[in-house]
C-alpha cells in the first residue's frame, strides 16, 4: 500500500513537471512567434496583407496577455527586477539560414495618418517629426505654400513620395513613369497591394504609394541615381560591383538592398570570394539567385537573375573575386532587367553602398 509520504512526493514532483512545461512554453513563444511573422512576410507575394496584419496582431495579442501571466504565476522564476522593454521592428528573415535577425526601424507606418497642426507648427518640423519630405505633404495635401494654420488637418504619408489612387487603365509602369521612378521601387513597398502578385494589376480606386516619386518632375531627376556603376571596380572594402549599370532602388528599411538596372542584361560578377551556398530558382521573391558565403562572417546575395553559371554542389562551389556566376534578369518579384545586391553580416543585412564607395 502507498504511503501518505509516497503520494505527497509523487504529487509534489507532478506539480513540479507541470510548472517547468509550462514556463518552457511560455519562454519559447516569442521566438516561435517570430518565426511564423517571418514565414508570413517572405511569403507577402502569395498572401493577402490584410491576412498578414492579422495574424500578426493576433501573435503580439496573444503573447502580451500569454506570456505576463505565465511568468507572474511561476514559482521557478523571478521577473520582479527585469524592465521588459518592446519596440516596433523590421523582421528580416533569410530562409537559407537557421538565424532571423530583428532589425529596429523608426518606419513602420503602413497608412497616411492624420496631424492637426499646432501653434509653432511649420512644415519643415512636421516633415522632420514623420521622417519625410516638405513636398511629400504639400502633393497629399495640395498646398501650393508653405503656409499652415493651428487646427488645420494634414494627411502625413508613411514615406517620402507620392500618393497615388489608380484609375482606370494605370498600370505600375504607367505611374511609374509618371512620377519619374522605377516600376520596382512600387512593387518593392511592401505596404503595396496587388489584384494580381504575378502582373503586379491594380485595382481602380486602390491607394498606391510610390517612394521616392516626384509630381511634375524635371526631365531627368539625377538625384535618383548614383553614377553609372561599372563592374569589377572595387569599393572601399574587399567588395567589388558586382555589375554594371545605373542604381535604380537604394537601401531602405522595406528593401534592405540595392538594384542595379541594366537593360542590357550584363553578366554578374562575385563581389568576392568565397564558396556558393545557394544557387537556384523559386517563382517568387528572389526569383533565380545566389547567396555566396565569404568565409569572414559576410555574405552576399545575387537576385532576379536569369541564367546561373554556378552550383552549389560539394566541390564546384568554390568562387573568386570577379568570377562570372550569373546574368542579369528580371524573374521572381521583378518588373524589368536588373540586379537585386545584398551584403549581409552574421544574419544582419546592411547597407551595400557602405561597402562598394
């Protein structure tokens, strides 16, 4: 027969288990949360961003009522003298590493928002408070002055540029060319949506944003462009172009990257050496690109190509600074002929043009 001692320890030891499963679960939900954001936001191309906003929101929800009450209520850890502090971020997500790295970023509006003006107000500081241009919110605005009053309501886009509603029979490149941008800057907003994620057609009516687009531009704005980039030239670190042609989309916090447009189609060169990790086509995204590991903690990445002279196989995988490993195209996520160039740094991405200057 069981002893009273014998069910005490056994119940004791049952609690015990219970508790520590449940504190496990509580302290890994935050990162299997951000696996499946990341799952959703490489995945933008074939889900609806209505869908994303949702079950992100539903995420966050879950985890700010979850987690609070699963730490308070253990007795096997003490968070009585933590501040947990939670800021907005970027999720960058590479899908050929175990790593997902949080990149924070003061631009994370998605929609225009409302400002009533206050007394003191000038353009130029509201401009600074939201991070974009004076003309970006006199174009949503169609203030001819600089001129405001106290109470006035402005509409502040989430980007400096232009605020576009499609009518009948525009098309990404027709607003493009419009405002006097690259038809991949549009289709790189991530906040933009599409009737169709493989014809990138739009919906009449639908609100478009277009970064970096200009109303009644002069005819060629130079300031889009970086001088005309030639393959091979080295930079102010080990990196060289990797091609050649004129930079059509620069880093920002939505499109952690650059392209480099070319409508000759030129051959793409390896930044430097170093061993193919990736070398393949997806329908979507990068489309067909490569990923080349320099053995320093950095990699490179080499999207939209359209034909691939390198494998990743064991033994055929190794590359020297300025081998031909591809050419440049326009498949995945792409609407003309151009290179999408990464550098990226234990998981990190950074800025290329930090590099290649």
């Amino acid at each position: 027969m069981i002893s009273r001692q014998e069910w005490q320890a056994f119940f004791s030891f049952l609690k015990y288990y219970t508790t520590s499963r449940v504190v496990f679960l509580g302290r890994n939900f935050e990162r299997f949360k951000n696996q499946i954001v990341a799952l959703l936001i490489v995945k933008r191309g074939k889900y609806a961003s209505s869908f994303l906003n949702t079950s992100f929101f539903i995420i966050v929800g879950a985890s700010i009522i979850g987690g609070p009450i699963i730490a308070d209520n253990s007795p096997l850890i003490n968070l009585s003298n933590q501040d947990i502090v939670s800021e907005p971020g970027i999720i960058s997500y590479n899908p050929y590493e175990s790593q997902i790295g949080t990149v924070v970023s003061p631009k994370s509006r998605s929609q225009i928002e409302d400002y009533q003006v206050k007394p003191g107000d000038t353009l130029e500081k509201i401009a600074k408070m939201f991070d974009v241009s004076v003309e970006t919110i006199k174009w949503a605005n169609d203030l001819k002055t600089d001129v405001i009053k106290p109470g006035q309501v402005l509409k502040i886009p989430p980007i400096t540029g232009v605020v576009h509603r499609v009518v009948s029979g525009e098309t990404v490149y027709s607003i493009a060319r419009k405002y006097g941008v690259d038809p991949q800057n549009i289709v790189n907003y991530i906040w933009n949506e599409f009737a169709d994620q493989e014809t990138f057609a739009l919906t009449v009516g639908q609100i478009i944003f277009v970064p970096g687009g200009v109303i009644n531009p002069t005819p060629t704005p130079a300031s889009r462009f970086v001088a005309s980039i030639q393959a091979g030239v080295r930079g102010s670190s080990n990196f060289i172009w990797p091609t050649s042609g004129v930079i059509t989309q620069y880093y920002v916090w939505y499109h952690q990257g650059i392209d480099i447009a070319n409508p000759q189609a030129p051959a793409v060169l390896a930044a430097d050496s170093g061993t193919v990790i990736y070398a393949d086509c997806v329908g979507w995204g990068y489309g067909c690109h490569i990923i080349i590991d320099h053995g320093n903690g950095y990699q490179t990445l080499y999207a939209h190509l359209s034909k691939i002279f390198v494998s990743s196989a064991e033994g055929a995988n190794k590359v020297n600074q300025g081998d031909k490993i591809g050419q440049m195209g326009s498949t995945g996520r792409s609407t003309g002929t151009h290179l999408h160039f990464e550098i990226r740094k234990s998981g990190q991405l950074l800025n290329p043009l930090n590099f290649l200057r």
